[in-house]
C-alpha cells in the first residue's frame, strides 16, 4: 500500500472509526450521466441562503458546491429532508455535475457514513499483495 493510500485509509478510520455503517449490501448508486460525479464528503459549512454548502473530502481537501432547488436530499433511510435539516459535520454521498468553468451543482445528497467496505472499493486496490 503506497503512502497516500495509507494517509486516507487512516484519515478515514480515524474520522469515522468502526461500525458507523449502514448493513451490509448498501451500496451507493453509480452517477447516471458521464459529467455526473458521485463522492463522500464530510459537510463544513452551509449557506442556505446563496445556495452553497462548502464540503470537506476526507484528505481535508475543499470543495465549495452549489445547490439548488433541483438538488434532492435522502437520510440513511432513503427518506427526503430538507437542506434547512442539513448540519455541519454530517457526512454523506453527493452526486454532482461539474459545468465547464463553473461551480460544481449537487444533483443528490445522501446521507451516510464510510463504510471499510466502501473505503476499500473506493480507495484501496482490489488484489494487491502485500509485503511478505
């Protein structure tokens, strides 16, 4: 395992230790368009009234994001909520669409944590040996 992949293993178990995951089987979608982007963020902060939610990748990497009207918001239970429901430090799943030049538009916001399961298909090789 390189240093880097290392870093956000452990930046992620340290920030979200273990068992803070839905069962087992719950997957997140995968984006539907091509310009569409699907990753995990940990909320920052939230300005409701300019339409933007500044996201935190868990290498600490920001990310200012517009939402809309259009944006649609899930719990962990795939129930809606509303961005007022929104708090800072929650983590969730957020599908975007990246415009050329210009900010990066929330389509989906799901709530959840980092799973190890879902760390290591996001982040970690699959078949990759160790030393020894």
């Amino acid at each position: 395992m390189n240093g880097r992949r290392l870093h956000v293993l452990l930046l992620i178990l340290l920030g979200f230790g273990p068992g803070l995951g839905p069962e087992p089987g719950h997957a997140m979608p995968a984006p539907a368009a091509a310009n569409e982007r699907e990753e995990f963020f940990i909320v920052a902060s939230i300005d409701a009234a300019r339409g933007r939610i500044v996201l935190k990748h868990p290498t600490e990497v920001t990310l200012l994001m517009r939402v809309t009207a259009g944006t649609t918001y899930r719990d962990e239970q795939g129930r809606p909520f509303r961005l007022a429901d929104l708090r800072t430090g929650a983590t969730a799943y957020i599908t975007y669409r990246q415009s050329p030049g210009g900010e990066p538009t929330a389509i989906l916001v799901k709530l959840g944590p980092m799973t190890v399961q879902e760390l290591q298909r996001r982040y970690l090789q699959t078949g990759v040996k160790g030393p020894g």
